[in-house]
C-alpha cells in the first residue's frame, strides 16, 4: 500500500476542507451581524461577512489541497 493510499490522510484532508470552508464562513456571518448590530445597516456587513468569510474559506481550501498534492 503506497502512502497515498492511506484511507486517514483522505478522511484528514476532508476534514480539513470541510472546517477551512465552513469555519470562515460562519465566523464572517457572525462578524458580519455584529458590525450590523453596532451601526445598525442591517443586511450590509452581513452580505459582506458572507462573501469575505467564503472568499477566506476557499483561498484556504485551495492552499490546503495544493500542499497535500505537493503543487505548492
């Protein structure tokens, strides 16, 4: 079996994928709600929040698999 192969390494890579997306997203809805609450412009910062947290989650994933494939 090649290292590669390994069925924990695909499952770490997963993991990792799903928390770097997920993770930045919510944490730029939260931020997003808070900075609306603080100056009361209701959907603005959270659509900001939103986009900024997925931008973050996939320039995050994309680093994540180019250094597990070696392209980095």
């Amino acid at each position: 079996m090649a290292s590669n192969d390994n069925p924990f390494k695909a499952m770490a890579l997963t993991s990792g994928i799903l928390s770097q997306l997920s993770g930045c997203t919510l944490v730029g809805i939260f931020f997003g709600r808070w900075l609306d609450n603080q100056f009361t412009t209701s959907p603005l910062f959270l659509i900001l929040g939103l986009f900024t947290g997925l931008a973050a989650g996939t320039y995050g994933t994309i680093y994540l698999v180019r250094k597990y494939t070696g392209e980095d």
